[in-house]
C-alpha cells in the first residue's frame, strides 16, 4: 500500500520551501504536527500509530494554526542547540519504547527559508512512516495505537478484528519471500553434484522500501564489467536484460552450457548471485598436491585429512569466497548509488548441494582449529544462512562509518563483505575467530589471512587451468 504524501517528491528531494503545502494540509490520518520537543514516550506513541495504520508524517518544528482550522499555521522550527538530542531522541525512542521497531526516515529541513518563515539557526524535522508490514508495534506500556479518524492523538486499539487485521498484514508477503528464499536454480545431474553458494540480496525484506534501478543497461553493464585495481575484483563479460531486470554471467574460460557465477537481478534491488565451488574428490590424497597448487598449506591440510582417516573426502574448496564477497558487494553498492538508494541492504545465503562436504581454508589459524577439534563436515544437502526464510530472518548488512574518504569504497566493501562471510562461514565449520594462544583473554580474527588466501586462490585456479589445456 503506498503512504499518502503531502508532496510531489520523495523526501530525500525535500526543501524547505516545499513545507508550504503543509498550509493547507489538516492534521489528522495521515499527518502530526509538533510545534516544540516532546518526550521520547510520546514521540513513540505517534511513530507507531502512524505504522500500526496507514502510514503518515509527523513534522517537528511545525505548529497548527489552530483547533479549528488544524493545518501548518507557524513554522518556528527547532534550534541548531536542540536539533542533534531531537534526532538522538527520535532514533532512540523507537529503539527503546517499540517492540518491534518500526521503519521509518528523516529528513532535516534547514533556514533560512522566507516562504515559510523558517529563521536561521532553525530546522524542521520530517520524518516519514509507511504502513508497516511488521505491525502491530507495541508501545512500551503495553498499548497498540492506531489512527483515529480526524484525531492528531493516537488511540490504543483494543478491538479483536483489527488486532487480528494487524497481525496477519505481513503474510502476502512472508509467503512471497518463503517462494523466493526456496527458489532455488535448476542444475544439471553433473552440477548437482557440486557445491554452490547462492546469495540473495535486497533493499528490504518487508518491501516497504523499493527502490528502482532506472538506468540504462550500458551504464549497468560499465559496473559489472569493470576491473577494480584496489580492492578484489571480478568481471561478468555477458551482461543482458530480462524481463524483470538483468543477467550477469561469467563466461569467459568456462563452458557457456555450465552454470557458471551467475547474478540476476530484478530493477527492484532484488537479487540473486549464485556461483559454484571447486570441488575435489581425489582418490589418493597425495593428489591434492596437484590439485590445490600455489596454495601455502596443503601439506598441513593433507595431514589433518590423514590423521583423521578421511581417505576419500568430499572436498569444497572455500578460499575464493572472502575477495568473490568483496567484489560482490563492490559492485552491488554501485548500483545501489545508481538506483539513489542508501547503501544498508540485506542478505541471506544458501549453500547448496553440501552433502558430506569438508572445506579447505588455507588459512594458518582456520587449519590450527581443525587439527584440534577435528574437520568439519555439512550433514545435510542444503543449508541456509541465517536460518530461516521468513523475511525477519534476512541478515542486515549495515552501511560503515568510515572517516578515511580517500579509501572509503574499499574499506566499507572489505568491511561489508567480512559481515556476510561471517554469517556464512558457520555453515561450513569455519571459525571466524580463534583464541589467541599467547593472549588467552584475546580474539585473533583471521580475515587477512582469508583475503590472502583468496589471492593465491587466483593462482590455484591459473595453474588448474594450464592442466586441463594441456590435457586437452
């Protein structure tokens, strides 16, 4: 359902002066003035009412003309000395006084502005809420507000049959999201037997936010396609539309039949990237000598293998993943900037076709853990990161505070990309962190070694290709 809008523009375009059709727009369903700060308990009390029924717009700084005749009479706006605790008080009054929290965002009107008598110094605060897909949203005293009518005051609801309405908002789309997070790709009989990790990315689970990708396809293809110098990069080299979006493929050197990285993505910010992991079932384990060529730490690797009689393993090859994410993400939070859409998105993952799998990080620290505890091994043939298919289970990946500018888009990728392995590396046993032996209070995170791993998985994968040419 799309929220009322006293204006013609999305809030993020809003100007000062665009609050001038607030003089003819009446308090009541849809729109809340406040013409000085209240209190964290009532400004909850009127976000969640305005979420608990069809969404609306409540204005800090803007004071009703009267009772009789309650549109924007007076614009005073809040001071620059009051306006960061109005912001804090806002973000933490939800936090604190909602269960669950609702959606919503801000926008900071600043004056001078003459049309509506904004002076210097003073701000006005928009803060728009859509109808909620999580509602109700309980108050912290215990009540459900709603709307009411004409009222500018919230009421607490206490009517079975809308309780029930409330509740029940959310299911269209948690059974949309269920078909999605189950749709999984179709493989042939030879790709079924090999492991795959598929991610699925969105804006917002709930579909309150839906952002649209209105570009142009060479400007989408110029993201996917372009090599990165400073960070971990790949490249799709057959980019094409769909009805619902795009598909990106990454062809070159692989057999265009397979299924090869695949990303598909609807204009909605809605996606799915799936790619394969390199597989290895060796007969004799001395094989992998071979096989995983260029790595630091096979031969530890192997040992493990032996010392725990693991004669035929199922072998997942895991490096590639840390700088895949990496690049991954890069490219996805480009063309989140041009969809104008603020970089905080959400992910799940499923890994599929695991049965038995044993993974191979060649990482010191990772290989340490299995040397003490024993190699991991996925039981089941699919398994899903975070747990779950229901849209409150997606995983949020929230954009970094960065101060160094000159490097911002690499570290806030690295940063991003090592939330989502986190989240993932569970599924195969990996730690993702280990204790410190000579600190034992301490916690080693072993991402650089990752990221290193993940660049000598490019020469892994070099060398295995001059095999086969040669074989062929």
């Amino acid at each position: 359902m799309k929220t009322y809008s006293p204006f013609d523009k999305a809030l993020k375009d809003l100007l000062a002066a665009d609050l001038t059709n607030l003089k003819i727009v009446n308090e009541g369903w849809y729109v809340e003035y406040k013409s000085d700060l209240v209190n964290a308990r009532a400004l909850a009390k009127a976000v969640s009412a305005f979420a608990n029924t069809y969404g609306g717009w409540l204005f800090l700084g803007v004071k009703e003309q009267c009772k009789d005749n309650p549109v924007a009479g007076e614009f005073p706006g809040i001071s620059a000395i009051e306006l960061d605790g109005a912001l804090q008080r806002l973000r933490q009054s939800a936090a604190e006084y909602l269960n669950p929290t609702p959606l919503f965002e801000t926008k900071v009107l600043r004056g001078p502005c003459v049309e509506i008598g904004l002076a210097e110094g003073t701000s006005v605060v928009v803060i728009e809420i859509p109808q909620s897909h999580t509602a109700p949203h309980v108050h912290k005293d215990g009540r459900i507000y709603r709307r009411v009518a004409d009222g500018s005051e919230p009421k607490p609801e206490t009517d079975r049959f809308v309780l029930d309405q409330l509740w029940s908002r959310a299911n269209p789309i948690r059974k949309q999201t269920r078909k999605w997070v189950k749709r999984d790709p179709e493989f042939s009989e030879a790709e079924g037997k090999v492991p795959y990790v598929r991610l699925m990315f969105c804006v917002d689970p709930w579909c309150q936010r839906v952002p649209w990708l209105s570009a142009p396809i060479p400007e989408i293809r110029s993201v996917l396609t372009s090599h990165d110098t400073d960070i971990p990069s790949i490249t799709f080299d057959t980019v094409h539309t769909t009805s619902e979006g795009f598909i990106a493929r990454q062809v070159q050197g692989n057999d265009p039949h397979n299924f090869v990285l695949t990303w598909k993505m609807q204009r909605s910010m809605s996606c799915d990237i799936v790619f394969p992991l390199p597989l290895y079932t060796p007969y004799d384990l001395d094989d992998l000598f071979t096989d995983l060529d260029g790595y630091d730490h096979v031969s530890c690797f192997i040992d493990i293998l032996k010392e725990r009689a693991h004669n035929q393993p199922r072998i997942a090859d895991l490096n590639i993943m840390m700088n895949l994410l990496i690049s991954i993400i890069s490219k996805y939070r480009r063309l989140l900037k041009l969809a104008a859409t603020e970089w905080d998105f959400y992910f799940k993952a499923r890994v599929l076709n695991a049965w038995r799998i044993v993974p191979f990080v060649d990482a010191q620290t990772v290989l340490k853990e299995f040397e003490a505890h024993g190699l991991p091994m996925i039981m089941e043939n699919t398994v899903t990161a975070p747990m779950g298919d229901d849209p409150a289970s997606f995983a949020r990946v929230n954009e970094q505070d960065i101060e160094d500018s000159k490097h911002e888009e690499k570290i806030v990728s690295v940063l991003q990309a090592i939330d989502v392995f986190a989240r993932i590396a569970p599924s195969f046993g990996v730690p993702i962190f280990v204790k410190d032996e000579a600190q034992a209070d301490s916690t080693m995170y072993p991402y650089p070694e990752l990221q290193a791993a993940g660049t000598r998985a490019m020469t892994v994968q070099q060398n295995r290709n001059k095999r086969l040419s040669l074989m062929s």
